[in-house]
C-alpha cells in the first residue's frame, strides 16, 4: 500500500477513536475502530436487544444497505474504499453475540455512481 493510502487511512481511524466509544443512535454503539490488513473495521454493539429477539438475515440485510450508505456517502471513508480498503462492520447484539459482519469492497461505491 502507498504512503497516501496508509496515511489517510491512520487519520480516518485516529479521528473516530477519539470519540469512542460513542452512541451512533439508540440503539447503536460504536465500541472500537481497528486496522486488519487492508480492513478497517468499526466494532459496533446494538445495545438494546439480544439475538434471540432478531430476525438475523433481516438485521445483516438492513446493516449492509446502512454500512454502503454510509461507508459510500462520506467522502474519507469512500475514497479510501476507492484505493483499495475494505470497511467492515462487525455488529454484535447486547451480550456479544455476533450478528453480522459487513464488507463494503472496492468497486461498491464506484458501482452505486454508475
């Protein structure tokens, strides 16, 4: 990976952890932002409710169109999609229980311009 990409990415990830963790909504807590590789990964909690309570294919569906909106709709987190990052969403329930897990890939972005 070029220095650009590596620095941008260090920036991306050193801005959103001085906010954390934070609530995103009332239901959602941003817990941690790390690096895997090429992955950025936002660690997210849904803090109201338990898996058993959820339908988890609707609750992965609902995450991937949220996590392309928003990885796709902020100009940072999109270009570094477009240099070649993945964003992953790893969402888990109240009791750590995994719910799903969202990448948002190179050429999702580009592809929703199109």
């Amino acid at each position: 990976l070029h220095t650009a990409y590596r620095r941008q990415r260090q920036m991306c990830i050193r801005d959103r952890r001085q906010y954390l963790p934070m609530d995103l909504d009332a239901d959602t807590r941003l817990e941690s932002v790390e690096v895997e590789g090429t992955a950025l990964i936002y660690n997210q909690r849904l803090h109201t409710v338990a898996a058993s309570e959820l339908n988890v294919d609707q609750v992965e569906t609902s995450l991937k169109q949220i996590g392309v909106q928003n990885a796709c709709g902020d100009a940072r987190t999109s270009n570094l999609i477009d240099e070649g990052a993945t964003i992953r969403y790893a969402t888990v329930d109240r009791n750590g229980e995994r719910l799903a897990t969202v990448d948002i890939s190179p050429g999702i972005c580009s592809a929703l311009v199109q």
